[in-house]
C-alpha cells in the first residue's frame, strides 16, 4: 500500500488531468501508435542497425513512401 500511495503522489499531476479534460480526449490514437511502432520493431528484428530500423519505424507511422532499392535482383 505504501508503494502505491507513493506511485501515485509522485504521479499526481498526470492523473489528475485525466480528471480535468473531463475524458474529451480518447488514447485510442496513441495506442494504435505504440502497437504499430511494436510490430514495426519486431519486423525489423533482422537489422544489422538501429538507423535502419528508425527509418522503418519512420515510413510506417509516417506513411512515407518506400525508397527505391540500389540493387537490381535478377
């Protein structure tokens, strides 16, 4: 009990907005956002850097165009 007494006076604040935006604001964007960025970053389990996988994360949530390849596969 004392944990989470601690938990929320440290997160007061933020939980009391909730309260003040009166629930006007729905978190169904964010967390279409965080589960896109999850599936992104388990599809690009294979990458040899990080860079590469940011750049996959930009053009999912971004709807960015896809870059064309340097290599022709014959």
């Amino acid at each position: 009990m004392k944990k989470f007494a601690r938990t929320v006076r440290a997160h007061r604040e933020l939980l009391l907005n909730y309260f003040r935006a009166k629930k006007q604001f729905s978190s169904g964007i964010v967390e279409g956002l965080n589960n896109k960025a999850k599936v992104t970053m388990r599809k690009a389990y294979g990458y040899r850097t990080f860079r590469i996988a940011e750049l996959s994360l930009y053009h999912v949530l971004g709807k960015l165009p896809e870059p064309k390849l340097a290599h022709r596969f014959f």
